[in-house]
C-alpha cells in the first residue's frame, strides 16, 4: 500500500511545552504584527484562559488587541462573515485563534474571507478558488482533538442548507501553532473523552485510508500511541499537565497526519450526522468508529493488525497471530470506547445523542457526497452507510 508518488507538507512553526505561550509576542515581532484580532468564545473568558494571553501579550508591549468573543459551538458562514468585517474596520494586521475546533475553524474561515478579499465566504467556496493566505495567524488549542491548528482543512456551517462545508488549501494552516498545557486543564471529562477520541480517529483513518504515506504513517502511528497511553488517565485526571501536554502533541500530530493522508468513512458519516442531526463531532467519532472498522477490515484489516502493539503493547501483541490481530484491535478499541463512557460519559450509540432514524435518509446523502468517502480504501456505498447506522442505532 505503499504510494508510487505523494506530497507532504507541515508549513506552522510549534510551540509545545510549559508556558508555551509566554513566547507569542517574539512571533508576533517576527510576522510585524501589532494589532490582533483575538477570536475565542465567552467560557474562555470566563474561566481565564484569555487573561493569560493578554498577559502575555502585554509582556510584548501588544495592550489593547480587539477581541471578538462570542464564536459559537458550532460556527457558521455568517459568523466568519462578521468577524472579517470587523477586522477590516479596525485595521487588524494578524489573526489570534484561542479555542476549540469551531474557534480556530472560525479563524480559517475569517482568513478565507479576508484573504480572498470577499464580503461573504460562501462566494469563495469550492478548492480553487482559495488564494494565497494574506493575514498572519497564530492557533492555540484549548482542546485535544480536532488538531486544527496543524491540518489545511476548515469545516463551517451553513445554515441555508442545514449542512457542514469543507474549505481546503495549505493556505489555511497558521503560521504558529502554540500548545500550552494551561490551555486544557478546565476541559470537563466528557469533552476531555470526545476530542482525544476524535484525534485517535484522525490518527487511524490517516493510517488506513488510500492517500496514506510514509510520513504521514509516522505521525500518525506515534499520534495512536500516545492517546492510548494518555487519554484514560487525561479523562481520569484532568490536572494532570503531563497527560494533558502528551494529548495536545498527539492531537497536532494526528492534524498534521491526515492533513497529509486525509481520514475516510468514519468522517463521511460523522460530517453529515453533525450538518443534519447537529451531532458534536468527538461523539459521532466514538460512536462510529467500532462499526466503519467492522466494515473495513476486509480491506485493511493488516493495517489496524500492525496498530495493535500501540494499544496492548509488543509483548501481547506477539502472542497474538498475525492474522488475528485486526480483529483484536478493533475489540481494544471497543474495550477503550467503554472504559471512556465509565470514567467520561462518553456516548456509545447514535440513540444517546437523540439520532432519529427519520434522518437516515439524508445523512446517507450527505456522506455518499463527503470528500472524505472518496479516500476510503474499501468503496463506501449507501446501503453500507444505512447498515452502520442501523448498527451504531
């Protein structure tokens, strides 16, 4: 399975570790920023993760940025649309992102509008008519799981058509990207569960899918590895700054791993049940990935074999056959997936996140649609997408 040709690209600086965003303003220096605009939501403000960033910002002589604060749970078109013109009217000169996925998805689609010189981002949609990124950017995650901050990709809402677009250029990757573990440790245990588990989803799909290479492999084997020796004990343990640092690292490689390879159906299904049933991403990730395994071991089964040691070990992993280890990867999986709903409350059927069967129908044609279908090694039909539903039901 190996590519006869493939590209790679990693474009953002990172800033990992302890305090990592003490260093902002000396890349804010680098890019000739003065004037930001900051775009994160009303619960990072409340709980003080911005009034670290504007410390440090204050330490680099930056006193006054804009803030726009009021990004939802799920941004929209009209949202970035807004946001842009604030920028332009204040004559912004960078773009700081300080949030989750819909935060830092936001910020990219902001970028779009901005860099495009558009009023409305839906009058640039389509991938070539992304031009060359114009606004400097800097992301700094407060989850551990969308990997945003590292991956060309943006999905945003729009709410005329009840369904998620995806924008995707390398133009869309910041030009910093800063994980500080502060930035986590109030992440609930629910959440804490759902976007680790959404990272390790990125990680295998990026692993298992048609547009895999060598060096997306490395990330997203070392991605796996590290979410499955952390993330119980993240979810457990939320103050845990080691726990929570080694899932930030994982979640950007995980981004950085499908940027490059990209995902398949579990992603296919899981947008189109977030654009018409609302369904967060992290659950409809946990909820489907046991099933689209099932699905696709015919295909791949070898691959989620040579997973397995970074779930159970090397040690057990050689007392299973090599013929049987597929098959014991999946039901890691599924053993990890319940453990997580005892310690987090994460969701394990697609009844648990009030899914009517009613919506089959059109999150079916949502997904035969996806991009991400396309890329998956085993075809993705629509009596496929029906049977994984009915199962995950």
């Amino acid at each position: 399975m190996n590519p006869e040709y493939f590209e790679y690209q990693n474009r953002a600086k990172l800033l990992s570790g302890k305090d990592a965003i003490d260093h902002i303003s000396y890349e804010l220096n680098n890019m000739m920023c003065k004037k930001p605009l900051i775009i994160t939501d009303k619960m990072l403000v409340k709980f003080g993760h911005v009034k670290i960033l504007l410390k440090a910002l204050e330490e680099g002589d930056i006193r006054k940025p804009l803030i726009y604060d009021d990004v939802p749970a799920d941004s929209s078109v009209e949202v970035c649309n807004n946001i842009a013109s604030i920028y332009r009217e204040n004559q912004c000169d960078c773009l700081i992102a300080l949030g989750g996925g819909s935060v830092l998805d936001t910020s990219k689609g902001v970028n779009l509008t901005l860099s495009s010189g558009a009023d409305n981002l839906l009058d640039i949609m389509g991938l070539g008519v992304i031009q060359r990124k114009t606004v400097p950017s800097i992301m700094i995650p407060t989850t551990s799981g969308t990997g945003s901050e590292a991956t060309l990709v943006a999905v945003i809402a729009n709410r005329l058509q009840n369904v998620k677009m995806e924008f995707i250029s390398y133009n869309l990757v910041p030009d910093v990207a800063i994980l500080d573990p502060r930035m986590t440790l109030t992440l609930p245990p629910k959440l804490t569960a759902a976007t680790g588990f959404d990272a390790l989803v990125h990680a295998i799909e990026a692993y298992t899918c048609k547009q895999k290479n060598p060096i997306s492999d490395v990330f997203a084997i070392r991605a796996i590895k590290s979410i499955c020796e952390n993330l119980v004990e993240g979810v457990e343990n939320g103050k845990n700054e080691d726990a929570r640092m080694a899932l930030a690292n994982a979640s950007y490689m995980a981004g950085t791993a499908f940027s490059n390879s990209m995902v398949g159906i579990v992603h296919a299904i899981g947008h189109a049940l977030g654009g018409v049933c609302h369904v967060p991403h992290g659950y409809a990730m946990s909820i489907l990935l046991p099933y689209c395994m099932e699905y696709n071991y015919e295909v791949v089964g070898n691959l989620y074999g040579e997973l397995l040691q970074y779930i159970i070990g090397i040690e057990e992993t050689a007392k299973v056959p090599v013929n049987e280890r597929g098959k014991r990867y999946i039901e890691e999986i599924k053993k990890m997936l319940t453990k997580l709903n005892e310690v987090g409350d994460l969701p394990l059927r697609l009844r648990d996140v009030k899914v009517s069967k009613d919506d089959f129908d059109k999150v079916i044609e949502t997904a035969i649609n996806d991009g991400a279908a396309l890329v998956n090694y085993k075809n993705v039909s629509r009596e496929a997408i029906r049977s994984i539903l009915n199962k995950a039901y």
